[in-house]
C-alpha cells in the first residue's frame, strides 16, 4: 500500500504543477481574485459531478463519510487552503513569470514538512531532511539569476504556499474520511466565495471558452489532485507525503518551459539531477522499529490486514474494502510503516 501511496502523491504533484502554468496563460484576461474562485469552483463542480454520478450509480460507498466532529478542521481548511492560498498564488503569478512561480511553490512542501516536524510531532528522519534540501537545491538552482531579490510576486506566492502546508496538516486529521467529498465541499465553498468577492469588486466573468479552460484546470489541478493528495496523507503522513508533493513546480517549470519554447538550460539538467536525488532519498526510505499500538477507536476504507483484526456487526457491508465504525486493540510489532492513521506514535530520540 505504501508505493501505491507513493505514486498517487506524485499524481497529485504532476496534477498540480501542470496547473500553474495554464493558470499563468489565463491570467491575462481574467482578475486573479476571479481566477482563484473559477479555479475552485471548477474543482468543486467537477467532482461534485463524480460524486453524484456514484450515487446514481448506486455504487457501493467505500469510503467515510465526513461527520459532525470533522467539521471545524474542514472549516480551518476552507480558509487556509481555499480562501487565502490560492488568493495570494493568483496575484503572486500576476506579478511573477510562470517559471519562477512554479519553482517557488517548492516552498509548499517545506511548509508542509516543517509545520509536520515542529507542531504535529510527526517524525522526520535525516534522509528525508536530504531529500527535501537537495529538491529546494534544484529549485534555488533554477531561480538563481546572480544576484539575490526580492519582489512582491514572490512574497505573496510563499505565503500561500505557507497557508498551504498548514492545510495539509490540517487535512490529515480528514484523511480517513471520503477524500473527493472533501475536496468537493473545499472547491465548492472556496470558489463560490471567492468568485462573489470577486464579482463586488468589480470583476466581469471572462468569455466562456476562458470559464471552460478554467474550469477544466480547476478540476484536474486543484480537484483530483487533492483528493489523490488525501489519500496519499492517509498512508504516508503530512511530512512524506509533502516531500513528494515538492515535485510539483518542477514539472510546472519544464511545462513553462516547453510552453514558453524557451532553451533548455544546464541549470535546468542540473536541477533535475538533484530533484531526481532528493526523490530516490525519499523513495528508498526504509523506517521500521518495534512500536505498539494503543486502543483506538475509528471509521474509515479498509481491508482485514494486521492492523484489521475485528469481529463485525450486522448490517458491514460484505466484501473488502469495506468502511465501519470499528476498534482497534492494542498491538506491539515490527514492520515497515510510515505515519500513516496507524502509525503516528512517538519516537524515542
């Protein structure tokens, strides 16, 4: 399960750094605050469209639905990550070229990873620490133009890559829940509010091929990305999943790049050698120790492995994957495993 992990964040990634710089083209003929509310919206009514055609469908749920307690920390996401976030990125790449942003949204995962490491007690191991720098190596490598700046589109592009590691923090403690419920409610609330303040601002809805390309963007980049990004949290934790995650701008910027028909550069090659670096470290992570397991109780998509030892009411749903409210007993074992919902336990130092 942990590759398959693995590779849904790094979907997530590609998703997500291909976003930018077709955000970039449209933001020509479209207000950022507009542009941030379209992109939403349309990630938002996309998968709404996913989840309404499942239950027409009458397709089996398998996964969680989001209850009563989970609503502040959706709530705390909206803002950070709906609201604020992608706010501050549209008018950072108003002021920033598509390139340079892309390599500055390498600051997301160190956001992530940090406020993982420092606030949530996560555990973070030097290679990961190696990974993660020799990655922000390649971006610092590529924005290098000798000599050091400071502009306004770059401050505004790192506080919402800040806004965005405290989301995905706090999207973990939603990761057991139905991760494209999530991110319909994030997409529908965020863009629908962002696209009425827009609109009182003075901002004019653009032509409807611009709302269509928009909204496409939105969907793939910000909709299936994060619920993907979700389900990667789930099993990997906030810290892993955000280290894999910072490959984003690099694909933002090769996308630029071709985009744009600019040169491909040594720095470029360059760049893409330590990034390649800083994911084999993060690939080739090995983290097992004996641990226990306390009693826990919870609800989430499972199957009866190791962790899944419980006898079932009437009414489970037959079949695996399956999702109930179910209890865990204690446990002390030793295997390979990442802060996963089973796995967030202290670390001796």
């Amino acid at each position: 399960m942990m590759q398959t992990a693995i590779l849904l964040a790094l979907a997530a990634a590609g998703l997500f750094g291909a976003s930018t710089p077709f955000a970039k083209l449209l933001l020509g003929s479209v207000d950022p605050w507009m542009m941030a509310g379209l992109l939403y919206l349309g990630a938002g009514l996309g998968l709404a469209a996913v989840h309404l055609s499942r239950t027409a469908l009458r397709l089996p749920a398998v996964e969680a639905p989001l209850r009563r307690a989970d609503m502040p920390w959706l709530a705390l996401v909206i803002v950070a990550g709906g609201l604020l976030a992608p706010l501050l990125l549209m008018f950072g790449l108003s002021l920033t070229d598509a390139a340079s942003a892309s390599l500055l949204l390498n600051l997301e995962g160190l956001a992530t990873m940090g406020i993982a490491w420092l606030v949530f007690r996560e555990n973070v191991d030097r290679r990961l620490l190696l990974g993660a720098c020799a990655i922000l190596a390649g971006a610092v490598l590529l924005s290098w133009e000798g000599r050091m700046s400071l502009q306004w589109g770059a401050l505004l592009i790192a506080g919402a890559c800040l806004c965005w590691g405290i989301d995905n923090n706090l999207t973990r403690k939603l990761s057991s829940a139905d991760p494209v419920q999530i991110a319909m409610l994030k997409g529908l609330v965020a863009g629908a509010i962002n696209l009425l303040i827009a609109l009182a601002s003075g901002a004019v809805l653009p032509s409807a091929v611009t709302l269509l390309a928009a909204g496409v963007i939105g969907f793939l980049g910000y909709g299936v990305s994060l619920a993907l990004f979700v389900l990667a949290l789930r099993h990997l934790g906030a810290a892993r999943t955000g280290a894999y995650f910072s490959l984003a701008p690099f694909v933002g910027a090769v996308l630029a790049v071709v985009m744009l028909g600019e040169a491909i550069s040594v720095q470029l090659v360059v760049a893409g050698c330590l990034m390649a670096v800083g994911l084999w470290l993060h690939l080739s992570e090995r983290h097992e120790h004996p641990h226990a397991h306390e009693a826990m109780e919870h609800e989430h998509r499972h199957g009866h492995d190791e962790h899944h030892r419980h006898e079932h009411e009437p009414g489970v749903q037959p079949g695996e994957p399956h999702t109930h409210w179910h209890r865990h007993a204690p446990l002390a074992h030793r295997h390979p495993h990442y802060p996963d919902l089973h796995h967030r336990h202290g670390h001796g130092t």
